[in-house]
C-alpha cells in the first residue's frame, strides 16, 4: 500500500512569524499494519494521526507529507517496508508499529541509520529499556505502564488472592509480570497463572475453571483483539463474573471492540492509559473531532495516532528540521493531551502519562467506561537503558 | 489447587463441547472427501461466512434467524461454488481442488473484511440458552450444554440417515466406489451436489453455533482449519465414525492437556497427529480398508 | 526424469539474463524485491523436487526453511560461530530434519502425507514460538551477513547480497537437476509412477524418498539461511504452514513438475503481490482469484501452458525428427 497523500499545510497566520520563515518538505512514513490480525488497530491509528496532523499541522510551519507501508504486522515485511521507507522514500520520521514483533525487528535498522521512529502502539519493555534508542521514541505505552500500579490499587481495594491468565508470549508475559510485582509488593497473593497458546486458543474453559477451583478473589488477565472477546464471553457464560471479579489490562475491553463483548464486559474493572470518557477539554475536542470525522468513538489506538502526530508537529514547531534534530526534539515533547499531562522522558524515550481504572458499564448508548480511579503518572525504570542525554 | 470430581466434570464437558464443535465442522469435510476425493480447504472460510451471515442476521432478527439463515447462505454460497468450479473441476483429480480450495480461502478472506470490516463482530446467546445448569452439582452455562446436545443429535441423525434410509445407502456406495455405483444407476453426480451442499450447510451451522461463543474475526476460519484437518486425518477420511472419534480425540486431548500440562499444550495434539500416522497411515476408522 | 529442452533453456536465459539485469539496474527497493525473489525461488526449487518428482507434496517446506534460518541464526547470532561455518551447519540441520521427516512420512500418501508434512511443520513452529531459547516470539536478532571483504565484496550493500542469492540460486538449480538426474532422483520418478513395481525390483523405497527429501530440505534450508542474512532478523511466522501453502502455490502456478516453471512462478507471484498491494490491501483477493483461473485453465501452471503450446505448434516437426532418429538407429 503506497498512498501518497499529500497534506501540504503551510505556516498562513501572521501570528506564527516568530517561527522559522523558511517551511520545510517533511516526509513521515507510517508503517502499519492494513491486512492480517491488526487491520483494525492499524486503520484507527492512522486515522487518529491524519486527525492530530490536520489539526495541530499548522504550528509546525512546514508541508507535512504522509507515506503509508503495510507492515501485515509480519517482522520481515515490517523490516523490508522500514529500509524502503529509509533509503528508498528517504522519509525524515517515521510512525507506528503496532506489533512488537516488528518493533524488534526494525529496531537497529532505525537506531543505525539514526532515523526518528515515533512508536504509535508496540507495547515491549525492552523498546524503552535495554534496547532503547534515541531514535525511538514512544508515544504509545509500555506493558509494565499499564499494569504496575493496577497491583498496587486492585490491593488497596482489599483483594488478597489473585489469579492470572494470559497469552503464552511476550507481551503477555511482560504485562502480567509487571502486574504481578506491583501487587505481590504491596501485600497481595498469586494463588496461580496459567498461560494460554497466543492466537491458538478457542476454548478458555479449561482455564477457567482452574481459576474457579483455585479459590481467588479476583482473576487479572491481559488479552487483546480477538482472544479478548472469547475471554470475556466465556467469563461470563460460567458465571464467574459474580464470585470472582475480573480485572485486567485495558485492552481487554477496549472500546475498539467491547460493543462485540455485548453484556458479558458489564462490571470488568481494567487498567488503561485512555478511554473515551476521561474528563478534559483536550479529550472532548479530540472525541467530537474523532468521531466527526469517522463516525465512531476513538480507541485508544487512535490516540497513539493523534498524539504521535502531535509530538511530530510540536519537534517541528520547535526547529527540528532534519532526522537528527527531530529525533533530538521528540526527546524533549510534553504536552496537555486527551491523555492528561503526557510527557517523553528523555532517560528512555518513553511517555509519561497516567493510568486510568475504569470499569465497563451500560450508558445510554451502548456500553461506556466509567472512571474509577486516575493513578498518577510514573517513569518507567530505566530498565538497562543507558542512552547519552538529549543535547 | 483442590481439584475435585466437578473440577474434573466441568473439563469433560468442555472437551465435549469442543469435540462436537468440530465435529459439525469435520463431518461435511470428510463425507465430501470420502465421496469426492478431495479436500476442500475452503471448508474453515465456509465456517467463518456462516458466522458472520449469522451475526449480521441475529443484529437485526435474533439469534435464531441467524442460526437459521447461516446454513442456508453458506449452502447457497456452496451450491455456487459447486456449479461455477468444483463442478467443472471433476475430472481433473484431487490436486487442482485443494488448489481451488486454496485459492478460496484467499479469496473468502477479503470478502468477508470487505463486507464486513476488519473489527470484530459479536453476538449474544438467547435468553433461553443464557443461563447456567447444574450438572453433578456443578454449575455449566446452557449453551455450551446446547452445543453438545446438538453435536450429538446431528451425529445420530446423520448414522441413522446413513445406515437406514436409501440416499443413505446410495452414499456409502458412492463413498465404496463412485464407478460401480454409477453403473447400478444413482445418478452419482447429483449424490455429489447433494452431499457437497449440506456439508457447507453443516459448516454454516457450526459458525453460527461458534459466533456466541468465540468472536466473529476475518481470520475465524484460517483458525478453525488445522484443527479440523487433524480431526479428519487422525479419525480417517470419509467415514462418520472417523469424524466423531477425531472430534472427541482432539477435544479432550486438548482440554486435558490444557488442564494437566499446560506446557505441552500446544506440541501435544501435532505429535498425536504424528504418531497416529506413522502407526495407521490412513487414520484411526478410514471409510475403505 | 528431468529434461532441459530447448524451451526450458531458452526461459532459464532470459530469467537469468532479466534477474541479472534487474540486479544491475535496479534502486534500492527494486533490489529487496530481487532478493525475495531469488530466495523463494530457492524454496520452491526444492518443493518442486519433491512434489513434482516424487509425488511428496510437502506442507512442511516453510518450516524447513524456518529450520535453517533459525539455526543459522542461533549459531551465528547468539554461539559466536563463523558465518560461513554457520551456514554449513544449519543447512545440514534442516537436511537432517528433512531426512528424518521424510523416513517417517515415507509410508504416508496423498492427503495423509500432506498433514503428516503439516503436522511436523506445526510442531516445529510451536517449538520456535515457545521456546525462550529461541526468542520465543519476539524471534532473534543481529544475524550477521556472510563476510566476504576478503575478496572485496560487501554483502551489508543491497546489490551485493542481491547477486549473492541469485548466485546461490544459480548454485540450488544445478544441484537440483543433478539430484534428479541421478540414480536417486530417476528412483524416486520410477516411485511416483509405480511404488510397488520400484519395490518388487528390489528398491527400499523409503531410503529413496528419504534421501531426496533431506536434499531438498538441504536447499530448503540454504533458503532459510538466505532469508536470515537478508533480514537480519528470524522470527517464528517464518515457520508457519501458511509459508509452505505460499511456496505450495507458487509451484502449481509455475508448474509442477517442471523445475523451470517454480522458477517462472516464483518471479510472477512476488511481482504480483508488490504490483498489487501497492493498489490495494485486498491484495488477497486478487491472487486467490488469479489462482482459480490459473487451475481452471486445466495447464499445469503458467509454464506448463507454454510448455503445452509450444509443443503442439512444434508437433509435426519433432514427429519428423522422430523418425530421423529411428533411421539413424
């Protein structure tokens, strides 16, 4: 897939004149997947990006051009797709990646050719950590983010003994390893996990009712996408939702597709670092313009998108003109987004943000994620990342 | 972990309830073959459309016009196939139709997310199947029960179909030897067109079955096909009596070793598939000997 | 038995002389496509061997290649060894994997033999997904590319390491037909045609078929091997059976059975999916629907159709040459 879409966006208001006079030909490559498993994460993302770029395109003073590659989420092809983008289409930054697979994969490519990669979804701690890079930067999430301080909350709610289940890879490891962490530290028990074939399982109930029988409190899972779906419904259909609460990584009921989990998701407390339905101005002007323009609610996929745009166009805005200097600017973003007070921290490149508690509900228009709790933003440990400092 | 007799039943009944699922899927695969002598790897895209047709109908008109409106578009969809493709394709042995098949697949699987996106689809199960049943004192959701109830049920009626009436009988002919069946008069084409048919219809009943339960994915049927090749391959080719002891092989090998050795879990059912082959090179209950 | 005719040689001149001159001429990702190229085409030469040779449609072929970039790339990447050492070992792991899954399945025919293959296949890549050593999913990464500034070749510049494949392709073709031509592939052509007769002559058959089922897994994992250098990065969907059910069509699309026309369909279905994909994502679609017409049209494949319209227009002439011949005798 080869649209080259141009959105010429030039510095028009007199306002701006303090910024550099001359506007620059910037080229953004967005590698994401458009076929296989993650279309859908890949459709949002993009156009949570075009949405951040249209909106925010303007204080960057140049004429921004978009490049898009289909990674089909397959490693290789991913790689093949980032050296095109890099020699070939000679991009100056490029933008998203959903599969850490692929994020591993292109990893030194772009950390030797010292091209900026704004990650828009890949989750893998090591991204951020022992195999950080000043070119990558994260505007997305990572597995331990998201899961740490849900140990610590789920405990000081009075759950003792919980049990865990996930997908038998690395993000599902990774996730629920953080989980596990944050609540054996604060006091709490795992009573026992169980790791499921990833993509290959039909049937939880083996699992489920091995949970059952373990006597937990609370089950925590990490699922996404399909699996997440079965998970919920055949949760449900046990009718174990009653006797022990499920909890989980946000992605469990993502509002990219819970209205497919149906009532089964009613009641699931999970952790995320955005829903639709956190109180700011920036977040009610992102929803209305989202969903103007696509007709439906934006995931949290699509917020990667809009504020990986946002981050470009703010290293711009601040003078960045070529790979080098992008890649320096990301380093230094912050902003107030849809996401609250979202920040790179320049020890390892990864986003600063908070952490949203919120609990899947009936609304008036389906289901909606009510806000239980907001847990304060935390740098990721640096994780055996040891980069030179932004200069 | 306490592991008691209702731990212990509740994994029988989720190995049953994973054999019948398969088996409504494996038992159109292998009578095709058995009659037609090839594999038609489009059977798990089949699966995947009936899914879809019945999550778009049960949106509008409920679960049960949707359970009812699967098997007749993907019976239709077949009865297409058959008369453009497969049809002209019968002379040409088995390798161009799996090759056909093949071709499907990709094919079936752009269709579906143009037709019907790429997010995932969802449906609820009818209030009536909704809730749970005690069973030796432990708590099962219905509609598992349902699916295990309707699994066995399609099983008998297709024994007694097959062992008692005369289309039955003109089947195993036709499965024993097509040339020598045609020369006795059945009109062994039609017998083809029959059989493929419901066996596409049976596959658009399973999807519908499994939308409930599972999501509804453009990759549902990519999913779905290994899993019901082992079944065939492991029961035998051709033969009702294959389906159902594959089906029930996979299940509970799957569901136990799900529950005992999580860790082998995923090698466990290939190396059965495996060892059943080298040791029986046509299957456990091929339908010729 | 293997034959080159004058139609065979004529189409393996212009491949080389177009792959050459792509090579040559071609910009950076004109180069990668090239390099796919040439090392599906390596794949699908050993496919070709077995299936179209020896009745043994393989569904475990990806996963050979899978073998030998993983090992390649473990012994490399992560044991410290030589490349070129590596790449001796790996391809003779996943020729020794080959030979042993080729002795088991030896008994198997048809669909049976195809799972069989299927199910090897699967158990290797639920190993390399699961296993830690291997990198789980994440997959290993830093496979060095082999050194050759001894000679003053840079294998790191995308041309280089293109005309290094399409050498190492060179190299496959000419092992395969020498395979074939061989005491051991003329067995394994009098098996396909009539296993009991090979066997009442006194042939162990299945020493037969396994033997040319670990030389094919050999050229199998020289691709492997390819692929890991040329991505500098092995991860577990190389061993998917959907990349033995790819490298499975490009044969019949080619044409089996022809060593040439693998070859012709390799070039077609890598050129097809980057054309179309650059239209549209559904690109799927259109090769499943290339695909059908392909099989419809009753030729055994692209090549197989040429093949069969050149020697119904020659017909008459090769009759007349016949008889020559029987003069001359």
């Amino acid at each position: 897939m080869k649209h080259t879409i141009t959105t010429a966006i030039f510095a028009a208001t007199a306002s701006l004149a303090t910024l550099p006079a001359l506007a620059e030909d910037i080229t953004v490559g967005l590698l994401l997947p458009y076929s296989g498993v993650y279309a859908a994460l890949g459709n949002d993302i993009e156009a949570g990006f075009r949405l951040g770029i249209e909106r925010y395109g303007d204080q960057a003073g140049d004429s921004i051009q978009i490049v898009t590659e289909d990674s089909e989420a397959k490693p290789p092809v991913g790689l093949a797709k980032t050296r095109k983008l890099v020699l070939q289409d000679k991009v100056d930054v490029i933008a998203g990646v959903v599969s850490s697979g692929v994020l591993g994969a292109v990893r030194d490519m772009v950390d030797g050719s010292k091209v900026p990669l704004i990650v828009a979804n890949a989750g893998n701690d090591e991204a951020t950590g022992a195999q950080c890079s000043p070119y990558i930067t994260r505007m997305s999430f990572s597995n331990q983010q998201v899961n740490r301080p849900m140990g610590k909350w789920m405990h000081d709610q009075g759950i003792q003994k919980v049990f865990t289940i996930a997908p038998d890879y690395a993000a599902g490891q990774q996730m629920i390893g953080a989980f596990v962490d944050g609540f054996t530290a604060a006091g709490g028990e795992i009573v026992g996990q169980e790791w499921t074939p990833f993509q290959k399982t039909q049937d939880f109930g083996p699992y489920l009712a091995k949970a059952k029988a373990s006597g937990a409190d609370a089950v925590y899972v990490f699922y996404a996408g399909g699996e997440a779906i079965s998970f919920v419904k055949q949760y449900d259909s046990f009718g174990m939702k009653a006797d022990i609460p499920l909890y989980g990584a946000g992605f469990l009921t993502s509002s990219l597709y819970v209205e497919a989990e149906g009532p089964a998701a009613e009641g699931v407390i999970a952790a995320l670092h955005y829903v639709p339905t956190i109180d700011n101005a920036e977040n009610a002007a992102f929803v209305e313009a989202f969903t103007a323009a696509n007709g439906r609610l934006p995931s949290e996929y699509a917020v990667h998108g809009y504020d990986a745009a946002r981050a470009l166009t703010q290293a711009l805005a601040a003078g960045a003109t070529d790979r080098e200097t992008i890649a320096q600017a990301l380093r230094g973003v912050s902003f107030d987004g849809p996401r609250g007070a979202t920040s790179i921290d320049p020890a390892t490149n990864n986003i600063v943000q908070p952490i949203y508690v919120y609990e899947t509900v009936r609304g008036e228009a389906g289901l909606t994620q009510k806000v239980l709790a907001t847990l304060p933003a935390e740098a990721d440990p640096a994780g055996g990342c040891a980069m030179a400092p932004a200069g | 972990m306490s592991q008691d007799l209702g731990f212990w039943a509740v994994q029988t009944l989720n190995a049953l309830q994973l054999s019948m699922l398969l088996f409504l899927l494996s038992i159109g695969l292998t009578v095709i073959f058995g009659l037609m002598h090839f594999v038609n790897l489009a059977h798990g895209s089949l699966y995947a459309f009936g899914a879809y047709v019945a999550a778009s109908v049960a949106s509008v008109a409920g679960f049960w016009a949707g359970f009812i409106a699967a098997p007749i578009a993907v019976a239709v969809l077949g009865l297409v196939l058959y008369v453009t493709l497969i049809k002209r394709m019968r002379r040409s042995g088995p390798m161009p139709q799996v090759l056909i098949t093949f071709g499907l697949i990709f094919a079936l699987l752009d269709l579906t997310r143009i037709i019907w996106g790429d997010l995932a689809l969802g449906i609820e199960v009818p209030a009536i199947l909704s809730g749970r049943v005690s069973v030796l004192g432990v708590e099962y959701p219905a509609y598992r029960l349902f699916i295990i109830a309707l699994g066995a049920a399609i099983y008998a009626g297709l024994a007694s179909v097959l062992a008692r009436t005369q289309i039955g009988a003109m089947i195993r002919a036709g499965v024993d030897n097509d040339a020598m069946a045609s020369c006795l008069g059945i009109n062994v084409e039609r017998l083809f067109f029959l059989v493929f048919c419901m066996g596409c219809a049976l596959a658009g009943l399973a999807g519908a079955v499994a939308a409930p339960l599972l999501s509804v994915t453009p990759d549902m049927g990519l999913q779905i096909l290994i899993p019901t090749l082992i079944v065939i391959v492991i029961g035998g080719l051709g033969s009702l009596k294959g389906a159902i002891a594959g089906s029930l092989i996979y299940g509970f090998v799957q569901t136990f070793g799900a529950a005992l050795a999580p860790q082998l879990s995923s090698i466990l059912i290939y190396a059965l598939l495996a060892a059943v082959l080298v040791t029986r090179p046509t299957g456990l209950f091929p339908a010729k000997g | 038995m293997f034959r080159h005719t004058p139609l065979r040689y004529a189409t393996l001149a212009v491949l080389a002389a177009g792959m050459f001159a792509a090579a040559m001429t071609a910009e950076y990702f004109g180069l990668e496509i090239l390099t796919e190229i040439a090392i599906l085409a390596i794949l699908v030469l050993a496919l070709d061997m077995v299936a179209g040779f020896g009745g043994m449609v393989s569904l475990c072929h990806g996963a050979l290649m899978g073998v030998g970039a993983y090992a390649y790339a473990v012994l490399a990447a992560k044991a410290g060894l030589a490349p070129p050492v590596a790449m001796a070992a790996a391809i003779a792991i996943s020729g020794a994997c080959s030979w042993v899954i080729g002795a088991i399945c030896a008994r198997s025919h048809g669909i049976y033999f195809i799972m069989a293959t299927l199910a090897f296949g699967q158990m290797a890549y639920s190993y390399a997904f699961d296993s830690a050593a291997l990198g789980g999913d994440d997959g290993v990464s830093g496979i060095p590319r082999l050194d050759l500034s001894a000679i003053g070749i840079d294998l790191n510049d995308g041309q280089s390491f293109a005309l290094f494949c399409l050498l190492a392709l060179a190299a496959a073709y000419g092992a395969a037909v020498i395979i074939l031509r061989s005491g051991l592939g003329r067995s394994l052509t009098g098996i396909m045609h009539n296993e009991q007769r090979m066997r009442a002559v006194g042939l162990v058959t299945w020493r037969v078929k396994a033997d040319v089922f670990g030389l094919s897994g050999m050229i199998a994992g020289l691709a492997g091997v390819l692929a890991a250098q040329h991505i500098m990065f092995v991860s577990p969907g190389l061993l998917a059976w959907t990349v033995s059910g790819e490298a499975l069509v490009v044969v019949i699309l080619g044409g089996l059975g022809t060593l040439v026309g693998p070859l012709v369909g390799a070039v077609l279905f890598v050129l097809l999916k980057h054309e179309i994909s650059n239209v549209t994502p559904y690109w799927h679609l259109v090769v499943g629907v290339i695909l059908v017409a392909v099989v419809m049209s009753r030729a055994n494949g692209v090549f197989g159709w040429i093949e069969a319209r050149v020697a119904r227009w020659q017909a008459p002439r090769v009759i007349s040459s016949r008889k020559e011949q029987v003069k001359n005798a």
